[in-house]
C-alpha cells in the first residue's frame, strides 16, 4: 500500500484537521503530512490538487481521495480494523458512533463563540447561554462514556476515533479557560492535552505562528 498522505490546514485554527491527524498519530500508523495556509490565493489554487470540495482534510491513498474528518476516520477503520479505532462492542461501537456524529454535526454556538486557537489564552470572556449548553452536553457525554467505560478514553484505555473528534474541544476549553467542569470531564482534558501527539500538534502551531 501506497503511504498515506493527510492533507491539513494550519494547525492554530484548523480543528477539522485535527481530528485525522492525531488519530493516526495515536494510532501509529505512518503518513505524510501536507499542510496548507487557510484563507490565502495559494490555498484555493492547491487545495484544487487534492480534492473539489476546496475544503481539508483531505486522506490520500494512492489514487484514492477521502475528504470529511468523519469519512477519512471511517476509511481509516476499514483500512487498520487491527487498530480497533471504534469499539469491539456492537452497543459500545453504536454510542461511539452516535457521540461522534454529533459533535460532526452539532455544538454551532460552542464552534461560533469558541473557535479554535491553540497557541493563544482568552481567558475571562462570557458567552451566552446557549454555548454552556453545548459545554454542558460535551460535559455530560464525557462522563457518562469515561463512567461506563473506566477510562482514560471515552471507550476504553485505547485511543479511538471518539477522542480525536472531541480533541479540538479540549483546545477550545483550553483556550477559552473552561475550567468549571466534572472532575471526570477535568481529567479528560489533562489527558488528552498530555497527549505527545497533541503537545507535538500545539507546538506545530507556535513553530507556524512565528
């Protein structure tokens, strides 16, 4: 098999990208990373190359091009079943699947007021109601999959394709400074933030940032 190529944007803002990116990372499996600035002329002339929806991420593999975070995750699967990315379990992988369709599609006010910005602080600001709901809900979802599923994953002690869709939130609450939270959902968030692979994303963006 032809190595893997991953199409990203920059890793300051880019929280579609990483949701991919640190699951192959996690995941161990090999691939070449192909970052792209956002919002510039060079960036919509490129991205052409890789895929027509002029949008990242975007998975090569050989002649094969899979965009969406969500579709590359599922393609990935498929493609390592040894890697176990959703959980063995019929009803554990069914909750897998459904936490992570809704943070695909959901949670607008959460990306609205909190977007992402790994390498800056805005601590002290508020946000209306609506956002807490959101903060609430991603709170809820957290401890009820690291209550049912011992840790220190959402469904297990492995790393899944869960995790890396609710990475970009840890950086979220991270910059923003949401820190009241369950002390499960706390702990999640030093978990995944101590992650090498996300501690090697962050430090990417400062590098790009300069």
């Amino acid at each position: 098999m032809a190595e893997l190529q991953l199409v990203i944007g920059d890793k300051k803002i880019s929280s579609w990208s990483l949701r991919p990116w640190i699951l192959l990372k996690e995941s161990k499996i090999p691939f070449v990373e192909i970052q792209l600035q956002l919002n510039t002329p060079e960036f919509y002339e490129k991205i052409k190359v890789y895929t027509d929806s002029g949008k990242v991420p975007v998975l090569l593999d050989g002649e094969t091009k899979i965009w969406d975070s969500l579709s590359i995750s599922e393609y990935l699967a498929e493609t390592f079943p040894e890697k176990k990315l959703w959980p063995k379990d019929k009803a554990a992988r069914a909750v897998a699947r459904s936490v992570v369709a809704e943070m695909h599609s959901g949670f607008a006010e959460l990306r609205k007021n909190l977007s992402m910005n790994v390498t800056e602080k805005f601590h002290g600001k508020t946000f209306p109601k609506e956002v807490w709901k959101d903060i609430r809900r991603i709170e809820t979802i957290w401890k009820e999959c690291l209550r049912t599923h011992k840790g220190p994953f959402l469904f297990g002690k492995e790393f899944g394709i869960a995790d890396a869709f609710y990475a970009p939130v840890v950086g979220r609450f991270l910059t923003y400074g949401i820190e009241d939270l369950d002390p499960a959902a706390s702990a999640y968030v030093a978990t995944i933030s101590g992650l090498y692979s996300y501690k090697e994303w962050v430090d990417g963006a400062k590098k790009n940032s300069v």
